[in-house]
C-alpha cells in the first residue's frame, strides 16, 4: 500500500468518525423526545381538542359541567356519529344537542323521533324548524344583536329562576307561543322551551359558550345547566359533525392526539438536524412590510366561507343582526327595544309597511343563494334609506 492510498484512507474513516460525533447529540435529543412522549402517553387521561366536548379540559370545552354532572348520578353518553346517538337515546334520555354545523330537517326529525327530552344550544334554523313542526308553535330565530350583556330570567320556570341571570352571546329566539320564555334578549329571548302533544320538551339556548369550561361559573349558567341535562339519569351528549369518527372504546389516546404526536417529532427531528447541520448565518435583517387588507377582501372571503358551509341561515342571521343594530343607532333606538317598536320605528322612518319590514328582519332563512344575494341588498337599500 502506497503512502498516498494509506492517506486517503485515513483521512475517509476521519471524515467518517467526525460525522458520526456530529449526529449523536441529535440522535440524543430525538431519542428523549420519543421517550417523553411516550410516558406522557401512558400517564395522561383520554382527553380531546373537540369545542364543548364532555372530555375536553380547555377553556372552550364542557369536561368542568360534564363533571358535576357525574357527581350527581348522571349517565353520560357522548357521541359525534348520528346512527351511535339514534341507538343510544331513548324516552327516558335527555339529549343534548349542541353546535350542529347544519342537520337537514330529516335528520333533525329522526332525533325528535327517539321521544327524549331535547336541550339545543346555538341550534341551526333547520334544526329549529324541525323542532317547530313537532311541537306546533312558531319558532324563529330573533336576530338580535349580540352584546353579552348579562340577562336576569324574567320568568318563574324553576330553571331559570335557579339561574337568576346569564350572559348570552346569542341572537335569540323569537316564540309567540311559547310556554317558557325566559332572559329576554334585545330582540326575543335566550332561552325558550315548548312542549309537544305526548309530553316531549323542547328546550332552545341560544348560545354554547356560556356552558364551556370558561364561562360556566359566571352568573347562573351551571345552574342552568344542571337544572336542564340533570333531570334524568341518562344523558346522550351530541356534537353533531360531518367527519366520521372512530371509536376508541378501549381508553386509549385517540386519532388526533397520535397525530399530533408524530407531527411534534417529527418537526423535532427537523430542527435538531438543522442545528447540526445546518450552516451559521448572519444575523436576520428584518424590515417593516405594512400589509393593508381592504375591507371588502375580508367581506368576501367570509362570504365564501359561508357559502362552501351552505350555512345561509346563519349568513342571514348575521346579516340582520348588523343591519339591525346599525340602524337603531341611527334612529335613536335602544338596545331594549322590543322587536314592535323597532318595526314601527323603521316603517315610520323609511315610509314602508311594518309588515315588510317584520319580514325582511324576522322572517324565515333564505333557501338558496340567491334570496341570501337579495335580502343582502335589499338590507343595504334599507339602511341607504335612514339618515345618520
């Protein structure tokens, strides 16, 4: 062997030992990631991320009421899967119906079919209008302005008068025949229940939040709730979605989590190889880079969102909340006032029918996208028609 082949050979295993030293500190750190995740795997409670979800510990979600509940003896079924909530309920249950991203009316009907107590919150018009139909009385969505301020009951249904008061987000319920009407709203009420021909109660809150994790010691709302979903042993909790679910029944850390999990890592992997390996640069020059966004991009962009969900009730509820919020401050009218007078006030102001003007505001949800088009112009040329 020649000196200069003796050489390159020892400089190659020099090369290779030198890479080899580079990569243990990041295989080091890697390795005490995955252990880590792991124990914690092992150590930590079946939990998720899922808004209002019985089994979510984070401010948004309902695991502090779904606790309480268990403490005073109620059966908690929780499921996202339509089929596994029909064979789970019966007449005996109290079904609680929360965030429904859009029930068509058949399905909302096979749910009042299983002759459970009914508990909605933040309920689509579908599921309001199939609500409706089964107990005969004329339930709409009020509209109203959301303010959050607090709301006193108003009322002598046992429930409410436990809660004292509340703090809605929600933009009520307009109910002419309601048995119960409770916590008025600026337009109509919060909190509204009606009862069928066979017994059946239906129960409308118009807003989640104030039962999340967050919000439910705030004034009356775990009373509330207690009152409504603890009168029976057997409550079947839905979040209605239209992602299937997998069930894991055995208490292991579900899908997302596993996920997430390997996601972490994996990112982890990343920048322990970029530390390594990676070249050292400079300091980061930053400059200021004023972005404006126009008005009308966000407007559209909301816009879409809604139509790619067919969410058309809620678009137009949203829009009337606005309109009419804008224009009782143009006309002077409080925050109180009630759905007559502010239908009187705009007739007398833009010279209209109060029928029209009732209608255009409180009438039912668009049924395809183009009534949506014209009530939002039509509520455009209303407000055009009052003078700041």
């Amino acid at each position: 062997m020649s000196v200069t082949e003796f050489s390159a050979r020892s400089t190659a295993t020099q090369d290779w030992v030198r890479r080899g030293k580079a990569v243990q500190f990041p295989l080091f750190i890697v390795a005490l990631i995955v252990l880590a995740a792991w124990l914690i795997s092992l150590a930590a409670p079946n939990r998720s991320a899922v808004p209002f979800a019985p089994d979510n510990p984070d401010a948004r979600g309902g695991r502090a009421l779904a606790q309480v509940l268990g403490h005073h003896g109620v059966d908690i079924d929780y499921s996202r899967s339509l089929p596994e909530i029909l064979r789970r309920t019966h007449a005996d249950s109290t079904l609680l119906i929360s965030d429904d991203p859009g029930l068509t009316q058949d399905q909302a009907s096979m749910l009042v079919g299983t002759g459970a107590n009914i508990v909605v919150t933040n309920p689509m018009p579908e599921l309001v209008a199939a609500l409706a139909e089964a107990s005969g009385v004329d339930i709409k969505q009020a509209a109203s302005p959301v303010d959050g301020r607090e709301s006193l009951a108003e009322c002598d249904f046992p429930a409410a008068v436990a809660a004292g008061s509340i703090s809605s987000l929600g933009t009520g319920f307009s109910v002419p025949g309601a048995q119960v009407a409770c916590f008025p709203a600026t337009i109509g009420y919060h909190f509204v229940q009606v009862t069928a021909s066979a017994g059946q109660t239906f129960t409308l809150v118009d807003d989640t939040a104030m039962f999340t994790n967050s919000a439910i010691t705030q004034n009356g709302q775990a009373a509330l709730a207690l009152h409504l979903l603890g009168q029976r042993d057997h409550l079947v909790w839905y979040l209605p979605t239209y992602e299937p679910q997998v069930d894991f029944d055995d208490g292991g850390v579900d899908y997302p989590q596993l996920v997430y999990m390997v996601m972490v890592l994996g990112i982890a992997a990343v920048l322990a190889a970029i530390l390594s390996f990676g070249r050292r640069l400079g300091p980061v020059v930053s400059e200021e880079l004023p972005v404006v966004v126009k008005s009308s991009e966000t407007t559209l962009g909301r816009a879409r969102l809604y139509r790619s969900g067919g969410a058309r009730g809620r678009a137009a509820a949203a829009l009337r909340a606005g309109s009419a919020a804008r224009i009782s401050k143009r006309l002077g009218l409080s925050t109180g006032a009630s759905r007559t007078t502010f239908v009187e006030t705009v007739s007398q102001a833009t010279g209209r029918e109060a029928v029209w003007v009732e209608d255009m505001f409180f009438g039912p949800p668009p049924r395809d996208d183009r009534e949506l088009t014209t009530l939002a112009r039509t509520v455009q040329l209303l407000e055009s028609e009052i003078s700041v």
